[in-house]
C-alpha cells in the first residue's frame, strides 16, 4: 500500500489501520487476511482490499 484516502463520517476510525499498512510495508493481500471484526468500520477497509481481487458482486461484510 503507498496510502490510503477516506472521506466519510468517522473516518478517523478507519484511517489508522491504514497508517499501520503503510507504515508496516503491508500489501491488501495482507489487510484481505487479517481478523476483522465484523460490523465495525474497519470491515471496510477488508471489503476494499478483497475488491482488488473479488467480484463486487461476490463481497460481504460478513464473509
């Protein structure tokens, strides 16, 4: 990852899983493969790195 952009409310809640992606030289395979719990903001952030890889049609927040 070079960086990451959010523009939503609460934003600040995601942004930091981010800053440690890129901080930490990680990839969004990396972000597809980590625990995210679900029904929270960062599910987000997983949901946009599987998309890279996935059909949008296929993704969920639960999966």
């Amino acid at each position: 990852m070079l960086g990451l952009h959010i523009l939503a409310p609460e934003a600040g809640d995601v942004l930091q899983e981010g800053v440690l992606a890129v901080k930490h030289g990680l990839s969004y395979q990396d972000l597809t493969e980590t625990y995210h719990p679900c029904l929270t903001l960062a599910v987000g952030v997983r949901l946009v790195a599987q998309a890279l890889d996935t059909e949008i049609k296929r993704l969920s927040c639960c999966a």
